[in-house]
C-alpha cells in the first residue's frame, strides 16, 4: 500500500501572504472577468505584489452553464491575471473552492512556481429560467435525470437520511442556520446576515422537505483571490504569513444511490489524508477555528463528523451547548458561512479558507475569534454526494 | 526538481465513432492497458493520486468530473479534474509527485466528440458572450484570421499548408490510431472548397473518439513498473492574453512561453539541435508550421518544410506517426494522442522528442512536454 | 468595487441573452444498454463482481472498488427498503408544485440492513406527505410498480414508481 509521505520530505513550505473578496450578490453588474480582476487585484494589494510578480495563476470555478460560457477557465483567464502566463482551472464540483488553494500549493510546493495567484470566480445569476434548471444536467443522463431531478433533492435526501440514522431533529439542525446569518452580520461581504430564531427556520417556505427556505444558502455572484508564496519569499512580504500544513481531497464513487448516505466517508478520508500532512492526531482538540462547508445547515454538521472534530451524530448537540460558537471553544463558520455570506460555488469555497487566513493572521475584524488561534481548517464538498477538500493553515 | 518518468501508457477507440461503449467504458479500456503497460500496477492500492482532463460541455453533463473516479480506479482516491488539455494534466501530475504528494500519479483525458451533435455549438458557446460569440456562422473563422496573418508574415503559400496536410496523412498510415490517414496529393487538397480562407476542409482535422491514460511515477520508483522508463525532461503550459482582441495572431505565442519554461526546466539551449522529434498540433494545416517556430525548432518552418526537413528522416521529424491531421482531435485527450505518438516513437529507439498542445479554436492555450529515454 | 444590483435595476443595465444549442446522445454503451433492454422487459438487472461480491445497479462493466471487469449480469428483486425519501414542493425549474413530488433511495434485494454499498436506485416513491414528514416511510419495504408492457420504452421511467408493501 503506498502511503502519503510523511510532511518532513515536503519539498517547500508554502505560505498565504494575502487575499482579496468581491461583495458576495444575487445580481452583480459586473462581468465575470471583471469580478475576477476586483479579487485578484484586492489579493495583490494585500500581498504588496503586482501581476508582473506572479509566475502562475490558478482558476477554480464550478459549472460552465452558470455563467454561461464553455471552457469557462480560458474566458476567465484575462480578468484573472492569467495573461500570458502558465494558468489552468480545477473542478471538483462544489468542492473547487478549496481544491483551487490546494492546487495552488502544489504549484509552489513542487518548486514549478514561486508566486501564485488563486482566483475562485462564480455569477449563478445568468442562468435562465432559474439558476436550480442548470442542476438538471449534473445527474447520469440516463439512470437519473429522466426523473427531472433538481439539486434542492440531493440535499434533502441525504438530510433526511443523516436525520433517521441518528434521530436528529429539524430544529437541531435549524440552530446553525441561527447560529450562521448571524455570524454574517459582522462580515462587509454578506449577501443575507441577519438575526433569525429557529421558529423562523421552521416556518419558512417548505421547497424539498425537509429542506425548507431557511435552511438553504442563496444563489449567489461573486469571486475571491489568494496570493501563495514559498517560504523565502514570504518573509520578505509580511511578517506575519499563514502557512498552509496540510492538503487532502478524495472523491468517492458516481454511485450515490449504492452508499449509505447517512455518513460522508470520503469526508473522512480527505480530512485524514490533509491532517497526517499537518501532523494533527486530534481534530477535535487541536483544531482552533473550522469553516466547513455549508450550502445547507446539516451540511454543517455532517461535515464536522467527517472532519472527526464531533462523533458521528454528536455534531447537534455540541452545536446547542454552545462549542461552535464565535466565543466557543471550536468556532465554526465565524465568516457567517454560504449560509449568511452567499454561495457563489467556487468563490464560497475560497471565501472559507480566506476567512482562516484572516483569523489566523488576526485581521478577521469584527468577525475574530474570541480565543487565540493557531491551527485552522476549512473545507468543501461537492459533485453527487462524493467530493470533498480539506486544507490545514497555521500561524 | 526531480525527474518524472512515464512507466505507462494506454488507448482505447480512436475511431469517427465508438458506440459501443459509454465514455466511462472507454476510460476503463484505456486504463486497463496503461496499467499492465505499467507492468500490472494496481491503481487502487498502488496510485496516490489520479487527474481527469475535461470539460463539462464536451461531456454534456454538468459537473462531470462526478464521473472521474470509478473508471480509472480513483474512487475513495483523491482524484481531481483539470479542465484543460492532458498536456496540462501532465503537468499538474508532475506538480503532484515534486510537491511530494505523490509517488505514483495517473493522467487521464477522453473524447467522445460522436456523442455530441451540436458540436460547432458547442465551440461558439467557449466564445465570449458579449464580444464575439455568434460574429460568424462558421467558428473557424478564428483560424482563419490566424493562418492569413501567419502566412503573410512567413511567405507561405497555400501549397505550403496542403503540403503539410500530404505529409501527415501519409505518415499515419502505418500508426493504429491514424484512422484518417490517405495517400493524398498536393492538388486533392487544394480542390476542396474553401470552409474559411485560406483552409480547405482537408487543412482541417477532424474530430475523433478516444481514451488514454497515463501512469508517471517520481525518479525513486519508477523503476519498480518498468525497465524503459521515458523520462520528462521539461513541461509547462500557458495562456496568451486570452480574449480574441487581445491576443496574439499570426504566430502562437502561448506556445512559445510555455516553450520557453519547459526548456528551462530541461536545460535545454538549443532545442534545435537536442530535440530529434516533434509531435505538435496541427489540427489546422499551417499550426504545424506555426507552432515550429514557436517552439524555436526552426526560424523559418515554411523554408524547412520545402527542403524536406519535417518528414521523417529529415533533420526534425515532424508529425512522424501522422498528428491530428491523421488521427484526429479526441477533445481534451489531444495532447495525451500527440504524447503517446512520441513514446511510440522513442520506444522504438530515439532519443528525444517534444510534445506540444493546443486547445484549439477559441482558445489561446498550449502545453508542451519535453521527453527523453 | 462591484455593484449589486437589485431587482428594478434590472430594467436600467444591458442584458444579452443566449441560449446554447447543446445536443448530445449519450451512448448507453454495454452496461446500460442491457438494463434498460432489462426495464423493458420488466426486469432489474445488475452485475456483480464476484471478487468482492458486490452487486452494482444500475450496472457497471467494472468493480470501482477491485477494479476488474464485473463478472456476470443478475436479475436483482424489483422490491427492496427505502433508505431516505423527500417531498419536493419545487419543479427542476423552481416552480411551486401544488401536489408534492416524492423521491428517494431505495436499497433493493439482495443485500443486508448494515450494508454500507448495495445495489440502489433513485427512484419516485408512490406514498404520503405525511409519510415522509414523520419519516415512517423511511425503512420500509417498497415494491416497483410498472408501466404496463406496451408502454415500455427502455427508460427508468418504466418504473412508475416504488410502493409500500404490507
């Protein structure tokens, strides 16, 4: 069996030396290539660099049949500073928000590259007659989209499936969505902060049961960057860089109707992969703040049993005593997560990771952790209930 | 950096049409054989990471790279898609194993273009939205413009191009993969009605399907799966200023950066003399001959083309087994097609040879490769 | 900075509209060719590896897990146990449905209660709302109901649906 190798042979550390984030929207004005070049350059500003300073650009973006525009990666090359330079885009489904860090590092960590623009970028809002139509087409064009499936089952599916396996109620569930909206109050970027109660979550529009309104993050434009350098260069651009310790991702099979849903295994595999990198053997004790991925307030929770940070159906109760707040003692989603910043795929996935970045470099403002914090960790998920990436920062 | 080896290979179809099998049933040909090709390696307990090559609208699924992992022995595995070329892929893979990631990474990129009937669609769909998707009925119109601009700056003639088409369709015939290879003549070429000017639908390569797989293990084990590894010397890819009326016509100068950083990587000064292959997109006639000079093969490939130095025993062997004017253009597995032409090639005993991508029209993308034995 | 725009700002910006034509015909290939012959002939068919035993539906030419060629086709029973079900107020296009639509994934025979993998299709379910509300359905044995054979084409629409057994 070939293992990951040990993080001691990593050929080169590679740090976080600044990151840039649009206004996150229902509608924006602005042009994809344009949103691009707004996070690219705020990224650019924050590291000190201009584009004649990056090498290469990396690109993550969700499906093409948002904005509208096949091989999407080559059209967003341009406002993505990937102009005449070595530039390519990841995919992994909603996933690619964190995978486009973690491609990034590689870039650097392999000695190819030595500064490195990440550039996550999505306007859902083209899409006609809803944004939901283009979900039609990601299921197996001969087994499943026949039923005219749209993605709000998925979700509702695999919640009502994590619910029955270990008796979780709706309104245990309905506190991170609580929980999440306000955490966004304090965030400049937000899409939909406010202050909410659990009765509003389960008074609003029921759309897939039992996934109703609240519960759901909106449809969202907007982009994010991230500037990544190797350990010289770092400590010449700031003295207080973010290093990134740890990487994993793992997809699992295309046959979602043949698993039990009720636990995401490959969640498990790629937290394990990222933290043996890190050398964290504790999740649950070792990890300060966490950003999961959170399209849906369960999604919160079934990821943070997959992250091993609460057992397997535990997540609920940890959540009402109080352990993922701002001022608890694991702080979960401090940005306000997709659910009270907005989910524009790719870019909410690079939101995340740069909300650690800026807790660990402790420039989240008003959004900062009460504790000090060292180690942080964000992740996302995407494709038919199999994809997941998971990255590991330190101070 | 260290040296990653090739100790792999393996294609299924490269036929106009394979509807025998599901673009999944395609991929797992094409990895079974790359996998004994690397000496019965096991992907699932043997590989560490895996890269799919794709695009969503080639594929007709949203998110397709949902369907990466189980054909190629990547599920539970972490597996990522690229959405470019299998050059680019190639690339990343390299990135994967320096990084320290990985020990043993697997590429893979396919193309069932005969699934896909609204094709030129589909290409005028990778325009930009507001400034030049639909300007034209016929997306070749962007070759077009280039080829016109290359041939005045190069005094190439139409001849020139036909004869470029002549030549690899000829060398195909004795590659199993060229299922458009003929004996043709300059005049078969230049008979044919124009599709855009100055390209004849025979200056124009057609679409075909294929699967390929790669395997490429770190210098430390490549050994372990085979006693010929080819090694990869160099690789990079890049992007011109990618929107049309920014970008640069008339010569390919995506191909030159990415040249350029490969060659670095090699320590390689002058390819001219050091590369004894070229294996390089030419899915329009006149991009052989472009994409030589941008390369630095040659200063004047139109001059090197009429003394007979691209054929096969001239002094660069251009296209030997045929190119895409033979084979075809798999989609994404293009530059994997080009690539496997030239592990054939050194396989058979030379001793170098560089691979270079393109993605095609619109975009101003390529990738190259440069390999020893 | 970018600009938001609201609902009535719509009217005041420039919108280009573009509808893709993007066709495609997915070959079904080897596997699939034969299920849904298989759905027309009122039968579930799957293949099964006979390394590690497991049955795939819908069917695969290879086992994802021993990445080998499966070994042979079976008939699987067209009745099995939902393992999670949904009413879905929303058509694929976000248009309120009055009568909602139930779906979900239904573990069929032969496999076992504590199986992680198992042969499983996603299918319309022919219960109540309130049966997924209270998640009563979800556990219980359901049995495929068919179009009737004339009707047929070789789809999973075929299958009307998975109904409660007693």
């Amino acid at each position: 069996m070939s293992g990951m190798k040990p993080n001691i042979y990593f050929n080169k550390r590679v740090a976080v030396v600044g990151a840039g984030l649009t206004l996150f929207r229902r509608r924006i004005w602005e042009t994809p290539q344009e949103m691009s070049w707004e996070a690219a350059r705020k990224a650019l500003d924050e590291a000190g660099l201009e584009l004649k300073d990056i090498d290469c650009v990396v690109i993550g973006s969700a499906p093409d049949a948002f904005d509208g525009i096949h091989m999407k990666g080559e059209y967003l090359s341009h406002g993505a500073g990937g102009i005449r330079k070595m530039v390519s885009r990841v995919f992994v489904g909603g996933a690619t928000g964190v995978m486009t860090p973690i491609a990034g590092w590689y870039h650097v960590a392999s000695g190819l590259c030595s500064k490195v623009l990440v550039v996550a970028e999505e306007k859902m809002s083209p899409g006609r007659p809803h944004p939901q139509a283009v979900f039609k087409y990601i299921w197996d064009p001969i087994t499943e989209k026949p039923l005219n499936p749209n993605l709000i089952w998925i979700f509702a599916m695999e919640m009502h499936r994590y619910m029955k396996a270990y008796n979780i109620k709706k309104e245990d569930i309905a506190l991170v969505s609580v929980k999440n909206k306000n955490n966004a109050i304090d965030n400049p970027y937000a899409q939909i902060p406010a202050k909410i109660t659990v009765e509003d979550v389960l008074k609003s529009e029921v759309l897939v049961w039992p996934v109703q309104l609240l519960d759901i993050s909106p449809v969202s434009d907007g982009a994010a960057a991230m500037v990544l350098v190797g350990e010289d260069q770092a400590r010449q651009l700031t003295d207080t860089p973010v290093w990134i310790e740890g990487v994993g991702w793992t997809l699992d099979s295309t046959g979602w109707p043949g698993r039990d849903l009720a636990y995401p295994r490959y969640l498990e595999h790629a937290a394990r992969m990222a933290y043996k990198m890190a050398g964290i053997e504790r999740p649950y004790k070792e990890i300060d703040v966490v950003e999961p991925y959170d399209p849906f307030d369960y999604k919160e929770l079934h990821h943070l049993e997959g992250l091993m940070i609460a057992k397997r159906g535990e997540a609920p109760k940890l959540l009402k005593e109080g352990v993922f707040d701002r001022n608890g003692d694991i702080p979960s989603s401090p940005s306000g997560g997709l659910l009270g910043v907005g989910n524009p795929i790719a870019a909410a996935g690079l939101m995340k990771t740069i909300s650690i970045y800026w807790q660990l470099k402790g420039t989240a403002g008003k959004m900062q952790v009460k504790k000090p914090v060292h180690t942080g960790v964000a992740q996302a998920w995407g494709d038919l209930m199999q994809a997941s990436t998971v990255i590991v920062m330190r101070n | 950096m260290q040296r990653v080896a090739i100790v792999g290979i393996g294609w299924y179809g490269f036929r106009p049409q394979t509807k025998e099998v599901s673009f999944r049933e395609m991929m797992f040909e094409a990895a079974v054989r790359a996998y004994q090709d690397a000496g019965g390696i096991n992907p699932r307990e043997e590989v560490d990471t895996f890269i799919s090559c794709q695009e969503d609208f080639w594929e007709g699924i949203s998110i397709a790279d949902e369907f990466a992992p189980d054909p190629i022995g990547g599920a539970m595995r972490p597996t990522m898609t690229v959405d470019g070329d299998g050059l680019q892929c190639l690339t990343h893979a390299i990135m994967h194993i320096n990084s320290g990631l990985s020990d043993v990474t697997v590429v893979e990129a396919h193309g069932k273009p005969s699934d896909i009937l609204t094709l030129p669609d589909i290409v005028d769909f990778a325009m930009d939205p507001l400034y030049v998707r639909k300007v034209s009925p016929n997306y070749h119109f962007i070759a077009g413009l280039d080829a016109t601009l290359f041939m005045k700056e190069f005094s190439a003639t139409q001849e020139d191009l036909a004869t470029v088409v002549v030549k690899n369709k000829e060398n195909g015939l004795k590659n199993p993969r060229a299922s458009y290879a003929s004996k043709l003549s300059v005049s078969d070429v230049l008979e044919k009605p124009y599709v855009v000017y100055p390209l004849t639908e025979l200056d124009i390569a057609p679409y075909v399907d294929g699967a390929i797989n790669i395997v490429l293990a770190s210098e430390e084990v490549a050994r372990r799966y085979t006693d010929t590894p080819i090694w990869i010397e160099g690789a990079s890819f890049a992007t011109d200023s990618a929107n049309l009326e920014t970008a640069t016509l008339g010569k390919a100068l995506y191909l030159k950066i990415a040249a350029d950083n490969a060659y670095k990587m090699a320590k390689i000064e002058s390819p001219s003399k050091e590369i004894k292959g070229a294996f390089i997109d030419d899915r329009y006639s006149y991009k052989e001959l472009q994409h030589l000079e941008a390369l630095s093969l040659t200063k004047d490939p139109v001059k090197a083309l009429r003394e007979g130095q691209l054929y096969p025993d001239g002094d660069i062997p251009t296209n030997p087994l045929g190119g895409h004017l033979a084979e075809g253009v798999p989609l994404e597995a293009s530059g994997l097609a080009l690539l496997i032409d030239a592990i054939e090639y050194l396989r058979q005993g030379k001793e170098s040879a560089i691979v270079a991508s393109w993605r095609g029209v619109p975009t101003f993308t390529g990738a190259v490769t440069v390999l020893k034995r | 900075m970018v600009t938001g725009l609201k609902d009535e700002d719509l009217k005041k910006v420039y919108t280009v509209t573009y509808k893709p034509n993007a066709k495609y015909g997915y070959s079904a290939g080897q596997a699939y060719s034969v299920f849904l012959q298989g759905l027309k002939d009122g039968k579930i068919l799957g293949r099964r590896c006979n390394k590690c035993g497991r049955v795939y539906v819908p069917p695969r030419m290879y086992c994802e897990y021993c990445f080998r060629p499966t070994d042979e086709w079976i008939e699987v029973k067209d009745e099995g146990i939902v393992m999670t079900a949904v009413a879905s107020f929303i058509s694929w296009t976000r248009e309120r449905l009055e009568t909602p639509e139930i779906v979900g994934v239904i573990r069929l025979y032969p496999s076992r209660d504590n199986d992680f993998v198992y042969p499983g299709l996603f299918h319309r379910i022919c219960t109540t709302y309130e049966k997924v509300k209270d998640m009563s359905i979800i556990g219980k044995k359901v049995k495929a109901v068919w179009k009737p054979k004339e009707q047929r084409v070789g789809s999973i629409n075929d299958i009307e649906c998975f109904k409660e057994v007693e």
